[in-house]
C-alpha cells in the first residue's frame, strides 16, 4: 500500500512538472500579449510533450499559450536609450504621456496605449529606491 501511494504521488509530480515547464507562458512572460506571429518551435514542442502523456493537460497548456500569446516568437527586440525618455519627464517630475507615446512610437514602431484607462500606474518613493539600493536621477 505504501510502494503504490509513493507511485502514484511520483507520477503526480512529474505530471505537474512537466506541465510547469512546458508553458512558454511560465517559459516566457515577456512574450504575452501578442496577438500573432511565427510560432516557437521550443514551445510547441513542449506543449505536444505534455500533450502525449497528459491529454487534457497538455491541451491546457496549449489553450494558455495561444491566449497569452507565449507561443509566438516575437518579431524583433525593440528599445529606447534611457536618454532618450527623459525628454518625456517634466520640470516637476511628472511624465508627459503624449510625449512618451511619441517617443516610443518614433523609436519603436510601436503604438502603445498610454492613453487607456485600464493603464495601471505605480508610484514608488525614495524609500522604495533606497530599499534597493538605488539613487534618483531623474
């Protein structure tokens, strides 16, 4: 009874891990929120994976990786010198939105929607900083 009860919890864990490292959702937080692209090889051949042992897992793991976007490559690695996001800061620190979109847009392609209401801006502190060691230097 003991041998099959340490069976049976064995095969759980490696159900639920291999369930945990085949989502390129967990593999790849970055990626989500894309909405089409060439799919990862690497992730869909994870998902498949889990997909032959665990059929309703590994259909699991591919629903979530088409809905976050995770399973597409994405097209290109895009940044903006910090430099150059300073020009969107204020005199009195606050950030000129339209100018940021503006930048981002210029340097990226991209249009983000800074604009949105279901925007979440976060405040942080100096305390917030010193917390982690760092200094203001806007």
């Amino acid at each position: 009874m003991r041998t099959r009860t340490r069976v049976i919890g064995g095969v759980l864990a490696a159900a639920l891990f291999t369930q945990l490292s085949a989502c390129g959702t967990l593999l790849y937080p970055d990626r989500r929120g894309q909405i089409e692209g060439r799919i990862d090889p690497a992730v869909a051949v994870l998902d498949a994976i889990g997909l032959l042992f665990y059929v309703i897992p590994g259909l699991i793991a591919f629903g979530i990786d088409f809905a976050t976007g995770a399973i597409y490559l994405p097209e290109g690695e895009y940044s903006v010198a910090p430099e150059r996001l300073q020009e969107a800061v204020g005199e009195d620190g606050q950030i000129d939105t339209a100018r940021l979109k503006a930048i981002i847009e210029a340097d990226t392609g991209r249009r983000l929607p800074l604009d949105d209401p279901r925007l979440i801006r976060h405040q942080g502190s100096l305390e917030q900083l010193a917390a982690y060691g760092l200094r203001p230097a806007a």
